[in-house]
C-alpha cells in the first residue's frame, strides 16, 4: 500500500525529491517501492529525469486503477480503526425521488445492528438535487438512475434494473389485461413525473409510438404520482421493479422496452467513514432479486 | 471440433484431484501438475506471475505472528455484517483468504477447509474465509463445498489491500485467464484485476496473530494439518 501511496505522489509531484519529502521516507525507499510496484505491474511507470520525472503510457495507463486501490485501502483502515462498540457512525444518503426506498431497508437495519451508533439523514430529491448533494458534499452516498450529468468524481457502482410498465388504477378499464399497446393508450391521461430521471427517455418513446399530443397530467413527486394513480385521474408509464403498488395494476406495454439503471454513486477522492464504507459495500455485494447479471461461471 | 476453454477441460479434473484420499497439498500439487500436462503455456505464465511477485516479496508486510490481526466489517453470502470480534467471540479462528468461486485450488481448499471445521467446531475453534466475490457467488463457493462457516465479501479487496495481500494478475496472465475462461470481473464487480494472496491467519481470542502461512504462489496453501494444531494450541 506505501507503493502505491509514493507512487501517487510522485504523479503529483513529478519530483522524486519531492515526493520523498511529501511521503516523509528517504529517497532511496520512494525508488525502491516504485521498483517494486513496477516489478509488479510488469513495466516502468515512471522516466526518471533530474529535476522533472513523467508517467510512462503505462504510469498514465495503471494511474486511475492505482489510486483508487489506495483510496479503497485506506477506507478499510478507517473502518479497522472505527469498529469501537457504540461510537456513533453518522451517514448521509440521498436518494432520488422515484426510487422505492424498500428494497434498502434491510441493508439500512443490518447497518443498524452492526453500528449500533448509527446517525442516518436520509435526503430526497430529483436527480439534479442528488447530484448537488454529493457534490457539495452534502451526501457521502446516493442512489438514484442515471445522474445525466458528467463529472469525472462521480463513481457509479450499477445495482440493478428497472423495466417500465404501464400502471393502472384496480378500477380502469385496461386493469384486467396483461399487456397493452400504445394503441390503447390514445384516449388515456397520461401522468408525467415531471421530475423523473427518466421523463426525456420516457417522452421520446411515446413519441416515437406515434402518442404525441396525449393529454398529460404533470406531477412532482411520486407520492402524488400514486395518489392520482389510484384515484383514477390516469395512466402512467414507470419504473415498477421495487416499488409498491397496492391498489394498483402492472401491465406490460409491449414494444416500450425502457428500464432504468439504478446505482449507488460516490465522490472519488473523498475519504468514506465506516458506515457510508460499509453500507456502499453491502449495497455492491448483495444479490439484488431483479439483478441482471450473469450467473456463476461453472465450468462443465 | 470446438475448442474447449481450458477451465471446461479442467473441472473433471478439479473434481478427481478434490476427491482424492490425500492431504491437501498432495491434491493440489495434482491439479497443478494435470495444469502443466494440458497447457505448458499457461503453467508457464503462472510461474513468471509467482516470480516476480516472490521478487518483490508479495504479503511480506502482513500481519505476523505476535502482532494483531486488523479489525474488519464485512458482508459474508447471506449479507449480514461480520466483524472479526464477532468471530473471536466464540473463540480463536482461522481467517482464509481465497481468490474466488471460480478458482480450482479455493475450491480444493474450501473443501479441505469444511471438513477441518467439522473437526473443530465443537471445540469452540472456527473459520472464516474471505473472498474478494460478491454474495452470490460466495454463496456458490460456500455450497460447492458444503461449507459450513461464513465467507465473507471483500469487496475490491479493499481489508486484503490494507493488509498487504492484494497484488495485480498483470496483462500477461489477465488474457490468459480471460481465454481460459477464468473472468473474476464479473464476480468481483470490479475490473481492476487485483486479486488477493490466499493466506491463512490463525488469530486468538485476543486478536494476535498465532500463525500464518502466505505465499504468493497461489498453488500453495496453509496445510490443515498445520492450520488444526495452531486452532488448537491458540486461545
């Protein structure tokens, strides 16, 4: 791990004077660890010049992968350092509005167990808000779909899928069918979440199935998405995979094939306290029921 | 004629060598003297990847014997939070680190591993192995030998790395294990083709160190024989 570390600040640096003293070792450890690491890597990382050292391709290359091995190091010997019975472990979370907070809280409550100081603060809000909150720092972690912003810190981890489906109220007239098509649609209100991640994918597919001038209703958050749902103002179009749906009915729309992806993000660069580094582990390693990866490779 | 991966051609084998009436280190040395038979190319990959990391002293900053054992906080395959306390608490334990669900020799040694725990646990004595997989393939590794203690998942081998124990595979031996069908990405959930050192650590209840065995060479593992009388002796 001191490889690593004296590496990255070599790249900072591009001075090996420089980063000895940064490191706080002796020139001559700095160089050796870096023969090591390049011993390992199976190539020279660094061209080493008087005063200005530079990446070789395959410094530039092992450089992102390198960094974050040693910020993922690091996070485990923050976690070793803060397993202490009771200490209190804060952890901020946003999670996008669309996205159903029950397929979570069973990781939340093991969470809970294993640090029983745990200090939740669950925030919510439209994509561009989780995006902000993470920013600023704000959220240590977020869940969300697509974050449709690029910013090189943002780390996405992938959990899982959600297919969208037409959702009807027990009572309208389609609520007994399976499927439907878009011809079905022609004489429905339409409920848009005006600020689902997904409402720019959504329009352009109805679009597309020739529904264009549909009469919509427009809401802004997904409670009153619901509410209308089942009141019976409409139809919507949305992701169904974790959510709850008492009192309404899932039909598939045939030739829609929209679904999200839902990640956790983080920011790179940012040291991660034991719960935000446990819960995003958990989150990653768990088998997610509607989870499209592939199967255990067995070989026969 | 279809080529076959080398991991299709080898599973017979894996199964006759995990089967065989002898100590683990007789079985392994059979896999990998069957690996040498069918596929010199690949034998010889691995020995130049065991080379350079014995040259460059690979796991040598691991906890040793007399120093403690780092605390971790790890998801095993049902996903509930395992911490290492948590194991000492019902006495001294043997922690096993193992590459993946999808590497022969884990396989062979989890299942050396399971019955070793059969021997034990009535003695208060444990293990525990750690796998940088996610839960559903710990699940696999752990019923693929009928293991009855935990495997835990650490993800991006991040407690591996912060102990010394995760090393690069490095281009050569990536695509060697990408055409024999050998993908730990996929398990891992991470592309960066780090890897762990599968070393064994036997820890007291106090959280020292008792014995260790790691070796860079991953044909190479803690004999149980050895791994019983440090559970044993320890407390």
């Amino acid at each position: 791990m001191h490889q690593i570390r004296y590496f990255l600040a070599v790249s900072e640096t591009l001075n090996l004077t420089k980063a000895a003293e940064r490191c706080n070792v002796a020139q001559p450890s700095l160089t050796r660890a870096i023969k090591a690491l390049e011993t390992e890597l199976g190539g020279e990382l660094l061209r080493r010049e008087r005063s200005l050292s530079h990446l070789t391709e395959l410094g530039q290359r092992v450089l992102p992968m390198l960094r974050q091995c040693y910020e993922t190091a690091l996070t485990a010997k923050i976690v070793a350092a803060s397993i202490r019975k009771g200490e209190t472990a804060p952890l901020s979370l946003a999670i996008s509005q669309t996205v159903a907070l029950r397929p979570f809280t069973p990781k939340l409550r093991e969470l809970s167990r294993a640090l029983p100081g745990l200090q939740l603060k669950l925030l919510r809000g439209s994509v561009s808000e989780v995006a902000e909150y993470l920013k600023s720092g704000v959220a240590e972690l977020a869940i969300a779909g697509p974050l449709g912003e690029a910013w090189s810190r943002f780390d996405a981890f992938p959990l899982f899928e959600e297919r969208f489906h037409l959702v009807v109220s027990r009572t309208h007239r389609l609520a007994r069918r399976t499927s439907a098509e878009f011809k079905d649609l022609a004489a429905e209100t339409l409920l848009i979440h005006t600020r689902c991640e997904m409402v720019e994918a959504l329009k352009s597919r109805l679009e597309a199935n020739g529904i264009l001038d549909t009469a919509a209703h427009q809401v802004a958050t997904q409670e009153d998405l619901l509410a209308l749902l089942k009141a019976n103002l409409g139809v919507a179009i949305i992701p169904v995979g974790a959510m709850e749906t008492n009192g309404l009915q899932r039909i598939l729309l045939k030739s829609l094939n929209l679904a999200r992806r839902v990640s956790v993000f983080t920011v790179a660069g940012r040291p991660r306290a034991i719960a935000c580094a446990t819960l995003l582990n958990m989150l990653r390693a768990a088998d997610w029921d509607f989870d499209s990866a592939t199967e255990p490779q067995r070989a026969h | 004629m279809t080529e076959r991966a080398l991991s299709d051609v080898l599973e017979a084998v894996f199964v006759r060598c995990r089967d065989l009436e002898a100590p683990l280190e007789d079985r392994l040395k059979a896999f990998t003297d069957e690996v040498r038979r069918l596929d010199p190319d690949f034998a010889a990959t691995v020995d130049a990847l065991v080379g350079r990391l014995a040259e460059i002293d690979a796991g040598a900053t691991a906890p040793k014997v007399g120093e403690p054992m780092p605390r971790f906080l790890l998801p095993d395959e049902q996903g509930r939070l395992v911490r290492l306390d948590d194991l000492l608490g019902e006495g001294p334990v043997a922690i096993a680190f193992h590459r993946g669900h999808w590497c022969p020799y884990c396989r062979i040694n989890i299942d050396a591993l399971a019955r070793a725990e059969g021997e034990v646990a009535a003695e208060h004595r444990h293990i525990a192995a750690i796998v940088p997989d996610r839960q559903r393939f710990a699940i696999w590794l752990k019923s693929d030998a009928k293991a009855p203690f935990p495997v835990l998942t650490d993800m991006d081998n991040g407690y591996a790395m912060s102990i010394g124990l995760a090393i690069s595979v490095g281009d050569k031996m990536k695509h060697m294990m990408v055409s024999s069908r050998w993908d730990p990405s996929v398990s891992q959930g991470s592309d960066n083709w780090m890897l762990p050192i599968p070393a064994t650590f036997i820890v007291g209840t106090d959280g020292i160190v008792r014995a260790r065995f790691v070796d860079p060479d991953y044909r190479m593992r803690m004999a149980i024989e050895d791994l019983l009388a440090a559970l044993r002796s320890a407390n």
